[in-house]
C-alpha cells in the first residue's frame, strides 16, 4: 500500500544542516581539474641547466675527448700538421679515482711547468725507485744496491709500439739479394732459389731510428724529411709469410745486433723428421764483451710443409729473442744486453727453394738521451713520463725550470728559451729600459719586465709528475679515417 506524503505528513523535526563539506566536495568534482600555466621557456631553462651539469660532471669525473696535438706519441698515438691527421681520443677519469696510474699506462696529465696545459704521455718511471736510460732502452731498480733491470712492456704494449721501418726510405725499399736465383722486386716479396740470403737495410748499414719510422698507410710521404737517425737500434723486428718448395732444407731468420747473430731457425720439408725449431745465438768476442754462445730448440719435431704458405714473426726486443709461427709464440730466449746496438735483418734459405710474402720490417722505440745516459731517482708519489716519439716529444727528459728574480717576486716557468713555436721565456731587446722579457709562469699567467744586467735566471731540472696532476688513462682511438692516405685510427690504445 502507498502512502501520501500529502495525508499523513512525516513529523516535524528540527531540520538539520546541510553538509557543507560534501556539497563543497561534490562541486569541486563537477569542476574542471585546475592546472599550472604552461612556462616553456622554464622547462627549457631547467633541461639545459641540467644537460650542462651531466656534462660538466661527466667530464669531470668520468669520460672526456681530447685532440692529439702533435706526433710525441707516434706510433701509439699521431698528430701532425703537414697530414692535417689529429687523433681524437676517449680518457677514462673514473678509474684515478680509485685507483693509481699502472707502468707504460698511457695517460694525461697536467704539465707540472705550465698547469694551464694537459699532456700525454706513457708512464714509464714509478714511485720510489731509480729509472735508466742507456743505449736506448729503459732500466730500473729499487735501491743503489739492487742490479739494473730492463724494463719489458706486456706484449699487447710491445705490439702497439714497433715502428714500420719507412717504406719510402731507399735502404729499405727492397731486401739485398746475394744470388743471381733470388729476387725481391719490393720490401714484401723475396722469391728464394737455392742457397742464398736477402738483407734489410739494403745497403749493408744498421737499421737506425729515422723520424719517419712508425707512420701507417703512406702517411709518411706527406711529412718532410728529416735529417736521418743518428742512433743504429737493436731491438728490430719481421713478420711475413713463407712457403717452401719441397727441397727445402732450412729457412732462417738471422738478427744481427753488433758482432752477435741471433739465429731463429725453421726447419723445412726436406729436413730430418726429428728437425726441430730452434733459436742459436753466436757472438764474436770484442773489447766490450765476451764470446757469447746459448741456443734453446723447440720441445717438439716440427717443420715446414711443402708448398704450405705459413705466417711467421723473429724479434729481438729488450734483450729476449722471439720465434712465433702462425700468430703464436714457439720459443724465447733471454740474451744479455749488447753494447753494440747496429743491426741488420737476414733471410737464409738452404736448399731448393722458398717463396716469401707480405714481408714488413720494424724496429723498437729507442730511448734518447743526450748525456748518454740519464738517471732518474723517482721521489713517493710521483711518475716520470715519456713519449713513444723520443725524438719529437718534451718529456721527462728535459723538464728545465727557469727563474728569475724580479724585486721581491721569484717567477718560476717552464724554460724554453730555443722553441721555435712558442719560445719562454720571449725577449725583446733595445728598448730604452733593457730587453722586455714575456715570461709565462708554471699557472700559465703571463709576467712582462726588464731584464737588468744583474738579472740572471736560475735553473732546477724537475722531470717528475705529482700522482694528483695525473688526469686520466687513454682507452680508445675513434678518428681520423683517411681512406686516401690508407689511414684508419680506430683501436684500443695500450
């Protein structure tokens, strides 16, 4: 049954308030959602702002580009202005944050003589111990008592820094050949008949550390000549390929280093079947050093197959003997260090014959030093640094402070008085107050003033770089590619 609301009304009560909250509430849903006004140029502002930020912070602390300016790093790393060919590389920072720079590590840090400008360099000396240079190469020790030892670099180091021997350079255009049946008509082929030899430098000197050593692809032809080395360099190098003929008794590498011949022998296919491959060292004794005598043969008969092309690699680098077949290692064989450092690379072949291909011929990094040898006693916490480039590259080697004494001020800088680009300090001499000095100090801010008769600069040699100026290691290669000059610059750098 209804009821009328009209008949039986509902009783009266006091009316209660409406809930002002709810319908406050429910107007709002009603509402179209209130939104901030659009500001693009605030948004733009705060993602710059914060770009800039990532950037600088991982700059800073992370990664950073640089350009390779100049060639003092050639082969591990070029720069050079008649190519217009510039490396540009990839540093790793994060890793000096937890850790120190590690030998031959190839890093960038700030020049302790001029702070405003970062090198590159590789670390050879490492804190507290004694690092030699002689005859080319590097020695250390960690106290006066201790023997001298030469300083080997891991392979994958050794690898990155033979140096090509110039393709263009005559002496090593073609190999000498000794018998009217042998043939080389350039550097990477030498056709064997018979018994005989081809010899590298063809005109019978030593291989010697020529500026123009270690470019890739014909880089080289577009740098001007300079004058030619003046040092012979022992430690050399040759890789190829060789297949004998079926007559073939034995083919031999022969490294001649001073009155020493270090013979790396692969027997061929008409050896004995017990033949096996051997590394024979032969010295003439001379007023220097004794006779010398040591060989060591493989744990295993092994010999050339006939008519079987097979890759091979002989070297002699840092006083140990290398023999490698087919990208592996066969034998090793310390020597002791030569006096003498002249060297040729020889060819032999005993028998009916042998064909060899992509023939290339290197020589090491050798050290210069001007006084004959340089001694280095490394202080804690400080690494001397030298170039790949020893020729072409300001390093530890010859680190000069100049300073002068000007009223109460002691100005000290890099002293480059004979630098043809930016000498320091510059001089201009005869105006009425006496030669006007520019002098630019180790922070890079520039001092001019008169140089006075009395004023004489003082020297400190200072060949060390503190552990907190080291920046960062470089990792990586990632341009230039120069199809036209057969130039490709992306690589690991070790």
């Amino acid at each position: 049954m209804s009821t009328d609301p009209k008949l039986f009304p509902a009783p009266q009560t006091a009316p209660s308030p409406a809930p002002k909250p709810a319908v406050a509430s429910e107007t709002k849903a009603q509402e179209k959602p209130a939104t901030h006004p659009r500001r693009p140029w605030r948004d733009n502002i705060e993602a710059v702002t914060m770009a800039i930020i990532m950037a600088v912070m991982l700059k800073y602390f992370i990664v950073e580009a640089y350009k390779i300016p100049t060639g003092s790093m050639q082969p591990t790393l070029m720069g050079n202005e008649e190519t217009g060919i510039y490396d540009r590389i990839i540093v790793d920072k994060l890793s000096f944050h937890v850790r120190d720079p590690e030998r031959f590590e190839v890093v960038v840090f700030k020049y302790p003589l001029d702070r405003s400008k970062n090198f590159i360099k590789r670390v050879c000396g490492m804190p507290d111990e004694e690092l030699k240079i002689e005859n080319g190469d590097l020695w250390t020790r960690k106290t006066p008592q201790d023997p001298w030892k030469i300083l080997r670099r891991p392979a994958p180091i050794q690898h990155e820094v033979w140096k090509r021997l110039d393709p263009d350079e005559v002496r090593y255009a073609s190999w000498h050949v000794d018998s009217p049946r042998w043939s080389s008509r350039t550097r990477a082929v030498v056709e064997a008949r018979g018994d005989g030899l081809a010899r590298i430098p063809n005109d019978g000197g030593s291989v010697m550390d020529n500026y123009r050593d270690g470019y890739p692809g014909t880089m080289g032809r577009a740098i001007q000549r300079r004058a030619p080395g003046v040092h012979p360099v022992g430690d050399v190098r040759v890789d190829g390929k060789v297949r004998a003929l079926p007559g073939c008794k034995l083919v031999t590498i022969d490294l001649r280093e001073g009155e020493r011949r270090y013979k790396l022998e692969l027997p061929g296919p008409a050896a004995s079947d017990a033949a096996k491959p051997a590394i024979r060292v032969e010295g003439v004794p001379t007023a220097s050093e004794p006779k010398l005598s040591a060989s060591i043969e493989s744990p295993r008969a092994w010999k050339l197959a006939a008519g079987k092309s097979i890759s091979f690699g002989a070297q002699n680098m840092d006083d140990m003997l290398e023999l490698d077949v087919d990208g592996d290692k066969q034998l090793e064989l310390e020597i002791p260090a030569a006096v003498d450092q002249a060297s040729t690379i020889t060819l032999r072949q005993e028998g009916e014959g042998a064909d060899f291909t992509d023939l290339e011929a290197y020589r090491d990094i050798y050290y210069t030093s001007d006084r004959g040898t340089t001694l280095f006693k490394i202080p804690p916490g400080c690494y001397v640094m030298l170039g790949d480039n020893t020729q072409d590259s300001s390093d530890s080697r010859e680190w000069l402070f100049g300073k002068y004494h000007v009223g109460d001020q002691v100005i000290r800088g890099n002293w480059r008085r004979n630098d043809a680009q930016a000498p320091n300090p510059a001089e201009i001499p005869g105006e009425a107050e006496g030669t006007r000095v520019f002098f630019r100090d180790e922070w890079g801010e520039l001092h001019t003033f008169f140089q006075k008769p009395n004023m004489i600069p003082e020297f400190e040699a200072e060949p060390f770089v503190p552990r907190n100026l080291i920046v960062g290691r470089a990792v990586i290669v990632f341009w230039p590619l120069v199809p036209s000059m057969n130039v490709w610059r992306l690589k690991w750098v070790h």
